[in-house]
C-alpha cells in the first residue's frame, strides 16, 4: 500500500489504485479488451456463449461490469441474470433456475425441477417477446463442477422459435481452460463445443501501461508523468516479463499486478528521494 509520506510527496490525496473503477470512463481497453467487451455485447443480442478467462488481477471483473453500464447506458433492454452463490463448486441447476426466475419477473420459483423448468422457459418467452434479451453471467466459473457445466447447454437451448431466450458469459481464471478442454472432460463436449472461449491479455508494453496509468491519476487530478515518466513504465514493462521453461518470454502486466509495481515504486522513489518514479527507481525494487 501507498505510505502516508508518499501521499505527501505526490500530492496525493486520494490512493489511485483504489475504488479506481467507478464509471465507464475508469476503464482503460486495449485493442483486445475492447474487441472482448464488444464480443460480450453482440453475444447477448445473438444468444451466444462465450467464456471469457483470465489471470487473478487481468481486468475480468471490470470487463463484465463495463459490458453491463454499456447495455444500460444505451437503454438496451437486456436482463442480467447473476449468481449470489459464492461457492461455484455447489451451484446447482436448480439454483439457476431460482435465479433465472427471481431476475427476471416476480414470480415465485415453484417447488418441483419439473415445475421450475417450465417456469423458467415461459418467463423468458414471454419477456423475450416483450423485447428483452437475457444473459446468465456466472463469475468463478472454474469453480464450475462438471455437471454443472454440461447442463448449461439445457439452459442455452432454450428458444422462441429461432431466437434464443438466452446467452451465457461464463467468468473465470486460466483453471478454466482445463474444464473446456473436451479431451480431459469428454462427458462435457456438447456444451464444451459451443462455447467460444476469449482470454484476457497482459498489458502489452510500457506504452500501453503509460496509458492504463493515465487514466488512474487523471482520474484524482494528476498528471501521470509527474509521478512514473515513460522510462518508468518501460521499466515496469520490463520488470514485469518473465522467462519459462522453455526459455519463452511473457508478460504478467495484468492491472492488479501492474497496480502494486507502481505503488512499491513510489514508495521506493520516496525513500530515494527522486523526483518521480523513473527506470533507476524501478530497476532498484
């Protein structure tokens, strides 16, 4: 966390790296994010499913709420269907189906899996006919048990002649790859099949972490160069990709990451006293 003398000789008086999403304007897309956060758009309107996956820290959960304030800010009428289930490992069809029905009318859900499943096919139809779209976004997914995950195709398949009544976005980490991988989970193929799967990448270059930057200290009123200059964010850029095993380079610049490099930065800049957080700053943590 930033230190109290860094609040000082920054200037600062808000932590940029905290409570730093709050509208639209907050996120900062590249090429490839705004290409995912498009994709989860059109998916809705088409009645897709996609999985969207990526490291802890890679931007996940800003992409599905960004989605979300786009639909509303364009006065889509689209229907959110979230998961209040924390442990994704015992989610069930049934509580899908509570969910699906809680979110979108106010019935009741009725007692029987039977009853429920007509239930939730009739509310959809009928709100579909209204003009409504409808998406089931389920965060954690790796969590997601495998029987789980193959009857969500039950749920895709539900239609009003040709038009679905519902698109799916699962949310989760890398893990994830693995339960869509059909030759380790064959028993799931028919839903594995379906699903088109997209994945969040690091922050390509210190250009690119330049940019994401500025949108976090414009955002409290300062300028970003005062702080990290450019030959900072290279650095950072730098310092944040690694070697495998095969001796192949890659970046691990996700925003969560990149976030705490520039605050133990500043931290370090302070207790150099340096003017701002440079390559001679970075290089030394």
């Amino acid at each position: 966390m930033l230190k109290l003398k860094t609040f000082r000789k920054f200037g600062l008086k808000a932590d940029p790296f905290s409570g730093d999403v709050v509208k639209a304007e907050d996120v900062y897309l590249t090429e490839d994010t705004k290409f995912i956060a498009e994709y989860i758009l059109q998916s809705v309107k088409a009645g897709g499913m996609i999985a969207i996956i990526g490291e802890s820290g890679s931007g996940k959960t800003t992409i599905r709420r960004y989605a979300i304030d786009k639909m509303a800010s364009e006065n889509q009428k689209v229907r959110v269907i979230t998961l209040r289930c924390v442990d994704k490992t015992r989610l069930s069809t049934n509580a899908i189906c509570d969910a699906i029905i809680s979110d979108c009318s106010a019935e009741m859900p009725r007692r029987t899996m039977e009853a429920k499943a007509r239930q939730v096919e009739r509310i959809l139809t009928h709100s579909s006919r209204a003009g409504w779209n409808h998406v089931l976004m389920i965060e954690e997914a790796h969590d997601l048990n495998i029987s789980t995950l193959k009857y969500l195709k039950r749920f895709w398949e539900l239609e009003d002649g040709y038009k679905k009544l519902l698109s799916i976005v699962l949310i989760g980490q890398i893990e994830m790859k693995m339960k869509l991988d059909e030759s380790k989970n064959w028993e799931a193929r028919e839903v594995i099949r379906r699903m088109e799967i997209l994945e969040l990448e690091p922050l390509e270059n210190g250009e690119e972490i330049a940019k994401y930057l500025d949108i976090k200290f414009n955002r409290i009123g300062k300028n970003r160069v005062d702080i990290i200059n450019d030959s900072g964010c290279a650095a950072l850029a730098a310092r944040l990709r690694l070697q495998s095993k095969d001796k192949e380079i890659y970046s691990i610049a996700y925003p969560l990451l990149v976030n705490n490099w520039c605050k133990k930065a500043m931290n370090l800049a302070c207790e150099l006293g340096a003017k701002c957080v440079d390559a001679e700053v970075v290089n030394a943590l």
